[in-house]
C-alpha cells in the first residue's frame, strides 16, 4: 500500500509591507523634525534683530569639537538672555535699513491716527546713507500753533515716539525747520526766523523725551527753499520738521566726561 506524498508549505513573512511598521517609524521622525524646526522658528520669531545678530555671529564662529551643552536658543527660551564672549557681535550688524523699518513700524503701531503726517525714506548722498522722517503739516492739521514755535499736542506725541527708538541707537540726529512759500511777515520774524525757531522747539522737545544732547549734530531752519512738493511751493506740507538720521558708531555710547587732571586750570 503506497503512503500519501508529504507536502511542505513554506510562508515567507514580509515585514514592512503595506501593513507592517517602518513607515510609522520613519513618519514619527518627519514628525519630530518638523516639530522641531517649527519650535526653532518661533524662538527667532521672538528674538530683536540684535539678538539675532548674535546667534549669527555665534555659529560663524562655532566649533562643535569644542563646545557643547545647553543649546543656545533653550538657553535664551528658558531665561530671555544669551551668554556670549565679548567681541563676537560685530559693529557692522547695525542697520540704517532695519531702523527705517522699525520707524515705520513705530508709525504704524503707535501712530496709526497720525501717520499721514509723516513721510519716512531712505536718502543717498555719495556714498553717504541717512534716513529723512518728514513730519508734515495737513490742511487743518497744523503741527505749531500758527505764527509760532509752539508745537501741538500731535507733534509733541509723534516726537515722543520717535523718541524712544532713537535715544538708545549709535545714530546722530539733525533737525530742520521748513516753511511753505506763503509769506510771513510778524514784526521782525519771517520765515527764515520762524523755521529756526521750530526746528529748536522740536529739538528741545526730543531731549525731553530721553534723546541724549550730544546725539543732535543740527538744529537749522531753511524756511521755503526746500521744499518736500516742489510743484506746489504753497503746500501746507511743505511746512514740516525733518529728521535726518546718520549711522554715528562713536555715539554707541556717551561721550566720557574730562578729568580734573585734563581740564585746563583757571588763570590766577
């Protein structure tokens, strides 16, 4: 009597097929990663373009056989600050561009009923960069009480503000008087007068508002003969204060004051 043939069934198993687990692992790494990057974005999205600066110097001169730790960015995440060695921030990283777009954000946050009056640009002279912040007069509108020096209460606010960014900037700030073409005749003050003594009133009103003395390079009137709309010479416009703002590294910090030593003495 012949014996049945003896079957023998091989099953091959197959790992990581369509219902298996290695995708699940490598879409938790995708996971994790953009997690992470999107941590890091929100990090540099809370930082001031100073700090920013720093990070960027700080991995331009980073050396990762020589340091690690407690990663820069956890550290200014769990204390607001981060520790770098002196002279890794370079002077360079100050930006005339940067402080344009801060002033105009200052406009556009603090001034948003004013910001008609002020005009905000970049101006090339050679090789020399200033930014120009025009503060103009509207129809009805005045930023001085009319005939004199005395400033409103929207222009004493608009200064204020622009205050508060510039006092603590390496930057020097000239100021200017202007008069439309309209003749003004008071007694012995004209134009050329009334100018002067606007662009002197604005100025003293910045030093009130926390701008150091020594930052002020300027303080000029020109009356009409420049005007902002030359096509119209009459344009209330045309009368205005104008901030001129230069990048000055020596006013990164106050001037020291002279010693006793080096003061010359009175003559007996």
């Amino acid at each position: 009597m012949s014996q049945p043939p003896i079957i023998v069934k091989k099953v091959k198993k197959v790992t990581g097929g369509h219902h298996g687990g290695s995708w699940k692992i490598a879409y938790a790494d995708f996971l994790a990663g953009m997690m992470t990057f999107f941590l890091l974005m929100w990090l540099i999205s809370l930082m001031s373009p100073k700090q920013k600066a720093q990070v960027a110097a700080y991995f331009r001169h980073f050396n990762i056989f020589k340091k690690a730790g407690l990663s820069m960015l956890m550290q200014y995440y769990k204390t607001g600050r981060m520790n770098l060695k002196s002279g890794l921030l370079p002077e360079s990283t100050f930006s005339l561009k940067t402080t344009e777009e801060k002033l105009k954000q200052v406009v556009e946050t603090y001034l948003r009923s004013l910001k008609e009056h002020v005009l905000i640009r970049m101006q090339y002279t050679g090789k020399e960069r200033v930014i120009r912040v025009e503060i103009v007069d509207l129809v009805g509108k005045p930023l001085f009480y009319k005939g004199s020096a005395e400033l409103t209460p929207e222009a004493k606010k608009i200064l204020k503000a622009f205050a508060q960014v510039l006092k603590d900037l390496p930057v020097s700030i000239s100021v200017e008087g202007h008069t439309d073409a309209t003749p003004f005749k008071n007694g012995q003050i004209g134009n050329w007068e009334l100018s002067t003594a606007r662009a002197l009133s604005a100025m003293l009103e910045l030093e009130k508002d926390g701008v150091p003395p020594w930052k002020i390079r300027k303080v000029v009137g020109y009356a009409a003969t420049m005007p902002l709309f030359k096509n119209n010479p009459y344009d209330p416009r045309n009368r205005r204060i104008t901030l001129v703002i230069k990048y000055e590294p020596k006013f990164a910090k106050a001037p020291q004051k002279p010693s006793k030593e080096s003061q010359p003495k009175e003559s007996q």
